[in-house]
C-alpha cells in the first residue's frame, strides 16, 4: 500500500524518483520498530514518539522535492 502512494508521488514530482518499494520499507521500518518498542516499554512512548517524528522529517528532506 505504501509503494503505491510513494510511487504515486513520484509520479507527481513529489518525492524524487527511486525505488517505490524500497522507499516505502525505509518509510514505515523504523516507525514499526518504534511502536513495537513502545508497546514492551510504556515508559519509553515518549521517546519513541520523538524517534518517529526525527525520522519523518528526515525521510521528508531527503526524499522530498
């Protein structure tokens, strides 16, 4: 589902063009691992949550036009 919405926004010139499937592992691995985390250490949400966004807006400079 993810590759088709990147792939999809490199179709419109938003994200640069690359690998779909790729992009879309490196898109949601980490925030999975993340919350995975954050289910086996409640204590850790916050940073959790905080790891996640770090790695959105990085995903986004690097990806994004």
């Amino acid at each position: 589902m993810f590759a088709k919405i990147i792939k999809g926004m490199m179709d419109e010139g938003i994200v640069v063009k690359d690998d779909a499937k790729l992009l879309a592992a490196e898109l949601t691995a980490p925030a999975v691992l993340q919350i995975a985390r954050s289910d086996r250490q409640p204590q850790c949400e916050k940073e959790c949550m905080e790891y996640i966004e770090m790695h959105l807006r990085h995903f986004c400079k690097v990806y994004m036009r």
